[in-house]
C-alpha cells in the first residue's frame, strides 16, 4: 500500500513539471490512474482508450491493470501518429494553403 502511494505521488509530481518519470522507471504494471500521470491525460480518457481497444489492459480481480510495454506501445503510437498529422498538414510558406 504505501509504496503504491509513493509511486502514485512521484508520477503527480511528473505531471508538474519537477520530476519526469522515466519509461524504464515504470513498474511492470501500472493501474489507470498511474497509467494516465504518466501519459498527463485524465483517467477517463485512459478509460474510453481501454474500452475502444486502443490500449490493452487486463483484470486482476477487480483492478484493471496495464502491462508497461503495452502502455509504451500505446505511446509509441500517439507519438507515430502525431508526427504524422504534422506532416500531413499543409504549410502556407509551401504555398500549399487554402484561400
């Protein structure tokens, strides 16, 4: 219990900007909570992304718990697609904007 509770407070002190938590720091499994300081979104987004299929989660009783590399993985992807959209995106110094 308490280390789950010092691990949740270091991953909210990520989210401040203080202390950045690295991908080879994380535990083996994280909980949603955990799952969602890490990537700094709400734990209902991570919710409706587990629900979708988007990210894999699994049960242990009642936790729903989340693998680190299927959490990677999951961010690896946000990232691939981001960078994608960005250059997908017409530039106006290319001349490419819509007037």
């Amino acid at each position: 219990m308490i280390k789950s509770l010092i691990k949740l407070d270091f991953l909210k002190k990520s989210m401040k900007g203080s202390i950045y938590v690295e991908a080879n720091k994380l535990s083996p499994t994280l909980n949603v909570r955990d799952a969602a300081a890490y990537l700094k979104l709400s734990k209902a987004t991570i919710d409706r992304r587990i629900s979708s299929g988007e990210l894999k989660s699994y049960k242990n009783g009642k936790l729903r718990r989340i693998a680190r590399e299927d959490l990677l993985d999951y961010e690896a992807r946000l990232k691939s697609n981001q960078s994608k959209k960005e250059v997908d995106k017409p530039g106006k110094r290319a001349g490419l904007g819509v007037r």
